[in-house]
C-alpha cells in the first residue's frame, strides 16, 4: 500500500486528520497506521525517528536549551458503523475524530512542517492507550525507553475541545465489606444481615461533601462513587457479607497515602481494601515552556478531572497537560465528531508558541 | 435384589430407619427405594396400594367416617461423605436420618402394622421434595392423582424433634430497583448514583419491626431480610440502576395479596416486583383428629416457621401438620443422625393416637 501520509496531506492538518481516521487502528491493530506514521517521519530529514512495537517516536536534535514532548495515542476504541469517515459542513464524523486522531494530526502537521521550532521537540505516536495499562505504548516506553520521555514541558493532544485542561485527579478504588452471620430467612433474627448493615455505608456516601480546590489557578472538584455492589448466599439464606467498590476521585494536592487515609475516615469502622489506584498530576503552569504555551493559547486553563496519560509524566517530574480541538463528550460515541475549525484553530496555537522568534 | 425391607425389619421401626437410609436415594435417583416401598405395601394384605413416578400410595379402605394422611418424602440432598448409616450409642449416622427416612420409617412400619387404625389412613411415600417444586411427588400426586390427598387431616413426618410444628409460613421473594443516571465517575455530580439510592431501601430493611403473631397457640415471629444485591456499570461509572432481593416470611393469618399490599407499602415509593411466592398455611388445629393427634403427643404444638409442603394440604382445605422424630437443624448436615429414643416415642405416640380403641 503506498503511504497515504504523502506530504501534500501533511502539510494540511484538517486533510491529515481524514486520512488518519480512515487508517483502521482499533487498539492492538495498530501496525498500519504506526507503519505509515514511521515512514512519514523517517522522510522528514530533520528528525530522527526509532520505533518500538507500534509506538513511533521523532525528535528534532537541534540543542536546544529546553526540550518538550507532544504525544498522542494512534488507536481507538472499536467501530461502532462510524468508518471510514464521513464531512457534513464543518464536521468530520468518524472513529477516533475527536479521540485523538484530530490531535495526532496536529503533532504530525508540527513534526513534518516545523524544522526549526523554538524548543527540542520529541514526537510520541503510540499504541493501546484506550484499553489495559500493560498494554500502553506510553507506559511500555516509560520503562524501556525513558530517554524518550525525557523534557521539560509534555503536551498530550487528548480532546479538550480547544481548552487547556491542567493537571489530572488521581483515582482510587477500594472494596468496603460488611460482614454478618448467616442465617435461614424463616428464622431471620438468629442472623446478622450483612446487606442491612451496607445501608451505613451507602448513608455515608449519601451524605459525603466532595471537597473544591483550586490550585494553579484551576478549580478541582472532587468525588467518591459507589461503582458496585454486590452480596447475597441464596433466595433464603440471611447473607453474611455484603461488598460495595466505591470509587474516589481526589485532587492532585492529595498524594496517594492520602486518599487512602481520608477514604479510611469515610468509612471508619468498616474493612476496607484498595483495588486500584493512580496518583493525579498537579498542573504544573509555572514550568517556563507551560507560560509560554498558555500566552499562545491565550484562555485560562481548566482543572482535568479524569484520569489521563499526563499522569505519566507527572509522575516522572515533568509538568504535563491537555490540549487537543476534539470535543471530550463525544469521545467513544457513535456520532464522534470534530469540528474543523477546532482543528485549523489548534494548529494556529501550536505554531505561534512553537514557532522560533523572528 | 431381595427386597431388604422384610416383615421382621418392617415391624421394628428403629431397623427400618437403618435399612431406608442404607437404600441410596438422592433426588431423581428414587426407582430402587420406591420398588422396595411398593413391593412392601403390595404385600400388605389390608392396604391397597398405587404408584405414579417414583410416588407410592398405599391406603386402608375402611369405611372410617374421617381420613388422614400420613407423609414422608423418599429422597435425600446429595451424599456428603454419610452413606451408609453408622451407630454410635443411641444415634443413627447417615445421609437422611433426620430428614426423613426416620419419618418415613414411622408411616411405613404403622402401614404393615396397624390394619385396623381408627380412621382410614392414606400413607404417601413420595420423590423429590428437596429439588425444584416441578419434580416433587406431592405437587405432581395433587395434579394428577387428587383422590390421594384427599383427608380430614394430613401429618407429614418431616422432622421436629418430637414437637408438633402446625401450619407454616408464607413467602414472598420480590426484587426492589432503583433507579439513576450513568456518568463518568471523574464527573459524579453530573449523574445520579442508583447505588447511593439503594441506601434508603436498606435503613427501611434495619428499621423493619417483624410482626408476632398468635393463632392457635402458635407463636409465627415474621421476618423481612434482603437475601441479594447487585448493582454496578464499570469502575468509572456512576450506576443506574440496583436491585435488592428481599425475603418475606408472613404468618399464615395473611395471604399472598396481603403480603404483597405489606410489602409496597414497605418499599413505597421505590420499584418492587415479586419474583417467587408461596402461600402460608393456618394450622387448623381445631380439626377433630387434629384434636385427637395433640392429646396423644401430649405437648404445645410449636408455630412452623419454615415453609413445608402442609402448605399444600392447606391450599387443598386439609389442616396439616410436621411431626417426626429428627432434628430440623440436622437436616442436610453432613453429621445429620437421630436419637433412637426419638423413634421409638414417635411410634408410640402415632400407635396411641391412631390404634382403634379397644
């Protein structure tokens, strides 16, 4: 197949981004489009280019005093009748239009078009982002290639619908039992109801004030969701454990052993055991390279409540965060779409900030 | 196979437990012990015995003005390492000891032994009562064969230790939903958290005062108990929707109607649905042979709390009642055993009750 990245496509990134999203790469079928993706940046001479399984990484070596990342995960989440893709006025529809085949357009317009950016500049195109971590080309980079990580400054083109969104909450789940003692449901009281005492737990969730802060300049505003339930022997058995996963989302000033702490306090008295956790990611704005982006961009930048890959970075000491044309509601929808404008507005941005002084 | 329910083991009832037990006779693998019960009764001269399935009748056609039934079902719970019967002092071991060849043994020896009772008696020996309601001998006899159960007054041999159990309660299975809107966990506030709804269904449950209540002498203690809960979407989404499984056990003064009237106005305000019910049954002690039955015990009778097949006998208009010489709480046990002693009085009590007086 010849390279549909040819460089009349690349130097447009709204065209770009159609080609993109009619490279079939739903998560672990990602050798294609990661071919195509390769093959364009070993044809752009002023980048030198390595690959690892699906994941493609660029980068300019011009000695600069400052280096920054601009990353972006090539597959997407299973089609859902919504490929290849289709324009209706202003909107490109499609699989991954929004999710982040629009925001990878913009990093590999940047990489085949700007020879002489103001910082270094490392390109990172990977794999599996949309299913389990093991998997994720950024997270299997981390750990067998970090010189490719390496910078100051990270952006991930992750749909912000054109909003710069800082930082991210980190996430915990636990598993919250209550414990009773069986009994036959004809002779009830000679049980102890683990289901009944569930009803404490739930009251506290009920009743829980999520905490706002505001650091950086952006306001987060945290959670904590029951996210399962579970308990029951048989239709007549008074049942002797009950299990509730409640699901936390705390602010990037909390590490970790803090979240744990305050879920403890939440719910003193009842066992508790952690199943998953990842730390967030503070915004990191006064990093230089970030002011300088966030004059180009030229909007107050918002809180990231989710969970993101910018964590990733955060946790290796660079300051990361989000900005990408796609709208985030629609990504993994049906209709997903992106709005051209977003896209030749995104493109624009990244040009002004990274654009040598003339 | 010689028939090992000989006329010398017949007329001892304690041998006889002994030999039904040591007749393997897990649900649905019935044939062998009703050819022998059948082979027996045929052989009875003042019996006039029928089968149907696994299910043998055998009845006195006397003339008495009253008739009862006496009834044991055939089959046990799957072996549990108690097969076949031991005796340790005055114990029997094994695999349907309790629940109920000891019973069965009861009915089985009068039926060789007493060809001229004081009423007319109809003795049923039946399959499958510990498996679904759709093989169980007595549902399908009243279905099929009506003139079988068709009596004044019904005891089933079911085991009580000794104590008359009268009547038994109803229940009532309904699943109670609620109700909310998905969302990103990272976005909690923006959804509705069914869950955390749940929490309302739960206080209700611990605050539920269970009625007491007395017919007959019989003390019925009600009881209300979620026996499941399930609910839950992903780890990161707030759920929509819970179901709680909750157990009814309401005296026999209410009907079904009445206890599902009770249960709305329980749970008013949130979704119920009755998944399983089964009407209770009065204990009709008022029955002349019931009557009759209570003085040669010589005790109170006791409230059955449990669900029986008397349940049956009353939906028919036939006043019924549990007695029989093994201990409930040994039923399905793998220890399960009865007292000798227990045997020996509970043959004695039905001799004195039912020999024509002299």
């Amino acid at each position: 197949m010849a390279n549909p990245l040819t460089p009349d496509v690349l130097v447009d990134p709204v065209e770009l981004t159609r080609t993109l999203v009619d490279i079939e790469s739903v998560s672990r079928d990602e050798k294609v489009i990661a071919d195509c993706v390769e093959d364009a940046m070993r044809k752009t001479p002023h980048l030198s280019t390595e690959r690892q399984g699906n994941t493609v990484m660029a980068r300019t070596q011009l000695g600069r005093e400052q280096r920054i990342v601009l990353a972006g995960h090539l597959d997407t989440v299973p089609l859902n009748d919504n490929f290849p893709s289709t324009v209706v006025d202003d909107l490109i529809y499609g699989c991954g239009t929004a999710d982040m085949k629009s925001g990878v357009a913009l990093a590999l317009h940047l990489a085949a078009t700007l020879p002489d950016p103001r910082y270094d500049i490392t390109y990172l195109f990977y794999e599996s982002e949309e299913i389990d971590s093991q998997f994720n080309g950024l997270h299997l980079a981390g750990q067998d290639r970090p010189d490719w990580l390496r910078a100051d400054f990270a952006v991930l083109l992750e749909p912000t619908y054109g909003v710069v969104e800082a930082g991210c909450q980190g996430t915990m789940t636990a598993t919250v039992r209550t414990h009773g003692r069986r009994a036959h449901t004809a002779r009830a009281w000679r049980g102890v109801n683990a289901i009944h005492a569930a009803g404490e737990v739930l009251r506290r969730l009920e009743d829980y004030q999520p905490r706002r802060v505001t650091i950086d300049g952006c306001n987060y505003r945290e959670g904590l969701s029951a996210v399962r339930i579970s308990g029951g022997v048989a239709g007549n058995v008074v049942p002797d454990e009950c299990e509730i996963d409640v699901n936390l989302r705390f602010a990037p000033d909390r590490s970790e052993e803090q979240a744990l702490a305050h879920l403890r306090e939440v719910f003193k008295g009842f066992d508790l055991e952690v199943t998953d956790s990842a730390p967030g990611a503070l915004p990191g704005l006064d990093a230089p390279a970030a002011r300088d982006f966030l004059l180009a961009v030229g909007e107050e930048p918002a809180a990231k409540l989710g969970w993101t890959d910018v964590a990733r970075f955060a946790a290796l000491g660079i300051p990361a965060l989000n900005y990408g044309p796609g709208d985030p509601r629609l990504a993994h929808a049906q209709d997903e779409h992106v709005e051209i404008g977003k896209i030749r507005d995104g493109a624009a941005t990244l040009h002004r900030w990274l654009a040598a002084d003339e």
